[in-house]
C-alpha cells in the first residue's frame, strides 16, 4: 500500500473515532441536563418557565458541540491539508 492510502485509511478511522467520541459525550450530557431539569421540576412546578428556558438554552449549547465535531471529522475526510505533503508533483 502506498503512503496515500495509509494516510487516508488512518484519515478516516481518527474521523470515525472522533465522532464517535463527540457524539457520545454530548448525548450524555443532554441526558444528564434533561434529568436534572425534570428533577427540578418536580421540586418546584411553579418555576416551569424558568428552568424550560434555562434548559432549551443549554441543550442547544451542547447540540452546537456535537456539530463542530461533525464539522471537523468531514474537513479532515474530504478537503485534509496534510494530503498535499504525501502528493508528489
């Protein structure tokens, strides 16, 4: 195999991992945000507005984390720099 190849067989399995690792820990922490405010709720129904707020704000923050890596992983499958180094004019 050449080294075009293994750069790209290697390019694609740190982008599996990376998503796989990005996608994970977001949709735990959105759980985890979830639970907490239907715990809060349940404490205290008559501040509803507030923590539902509170709660769509934060779950689009950690949504945002789970697109940048989405992001990142197709940069580095189809447009990664280092690709022009292994190319020999």
């Amino acid at each position: 195999m050449s080294d075009m190849t293994w750069f790209a067989l290697l390019s694609t399995i740190a982008a599996i991992l990376g998503m796989a690792i990005g996608v994970l820990l977001p949709a735990y922490a959105m759980g985890r945000a979830i639970s907490s405010a239907l715990d809060a709720l349940a404490r205290q129904p008559e501040a509803e507005r507030s923590i539902m707020r509170t709660l769509f704000i934060g779950l689009a923050m950690i949504e945002s984390l789970a697109i940048y890596v989405l992001v990142i992983a197709l940069i580095v499958l189809f447009r990664n720099p280092l690709l022009e180094y292994l190319i020999k004019p």
